[in-house]
C-alpha cells in the first residue's frame, strides 16, 4: 500500500514570487544595466558592480543583462577605433573592468550574419581586415590595463563566461 503525504495549501498571496530585497535588488541592477548599455551612460561608472568592455559583437550587451538578473549593477562600454575612450572608465576601481575579445573568424561570421538580418551587405564592418584592425585596438588597450582580466567569448556560453567573471 503507497501512503501519500497530504498537506493543506498555503493561502498566501505571492508564494511563488515573494517581493524582497533581493528582488528589489535585482530590479535596481536590471534598471542600473539597461541604463548603461553600449556607453549610454559614463558618469556614474563607478557605481558599477560590472564593467565590460569590447568591440562590436563581443556579447556585451546579452552578458550585462543576464548578470543584471543575478543582481550585478553592469555597464557596458563599446571600443570604437577612432572614438574616445570615456575618461571615467580609467577613474573607477579597475578590478571592475573586464575585457571581452573574440575569434576574428568567428566575429566575421557573427558580423555577416547580423548584415545579412539587417539586409544591409554595404561597408567593411565583417571584413577580416576592419575586425584585425578593431581586435588589435582593443587587445592593446588591454595590454596597457593589466588590472583588467580579458575573457574570450568565442567559444564559450553567456553563463560559462557570466559565471566566469564573476567569479
């Protein structure tokens, strides 16, 4: 004979979605992250938990919002060769800053992809020499940051690398 456990139910409104701090906490980090996407935002980098830093289609954008779900305030700063670099991002505790970089050849094809979705084939933004160009800028202005860890996003999950920056 199988005994089965019985219990009455708990008539509690919003059992399965209890509204804390730790929820009011996420939303706080959610909101501090879209704020802050693709360097939207600068002045106030350094209330970032999370700062990640890299060219077009390193995934910082999908990364920052993930970890804005865990409750990690994350601003996200794009490299742009020929545009500045924000000055409040060299002001902030560089143990903040994280650098994405990528396989060139798995960026042009992200970048193909993305032109293709967009219906627009103009412009060099999936060339191998404009990603070369762009990846060399970068990789140099991480070499010259050394406080700041560098992740390579090509092969890698948005948790695996999530995981591993927060780590």
């Amino acid at each position: 004979m199988l005994f089965r456990s019985v219990t009455s139910p708990h008539l509690e409104v919003g059992i399965l979605r209890t509204v804390n701090e730790d929820y009011f906490k996420r939303i706080e980090a959610i909101e501090f992250t879209v704020k802050h996407d693709d360097g939207k935002e600068t002045r106030d980098l350094d209330q970032a938990d999370i700062i990640l830093v890299g060219i077009s289609r390193t995934s910082k954008t999908p990364l920052s919002i993930f970890m804005s779900h865990k409750g990690w305030k994350v601003a996200n700063v794009p490299l742009v060769v020929g545009a500045p670099i924000p000055e409040e991002l060299f002001k902030v505790d560089q143990r903040k800053v994280v650098g994405l970089t990528i396989d060139p050849t798995k960026l042009s094809r992200i970048r193909e992809n993305r032109l293709q979705k967009l219906g627009d084939a103009a412009g060099d933004y999936a060339s191998m020499a404009k990603i070369h160009q762009e990846l060399e800028f970068a990789n140099d202005l991480f070499r010259r940051n050394k406080k700041w860890p560098v992740f390579d996003v090509s092969e890698r999950a948005l948790e695996e690398t999530a995981s591993e920056i927060i780590r």
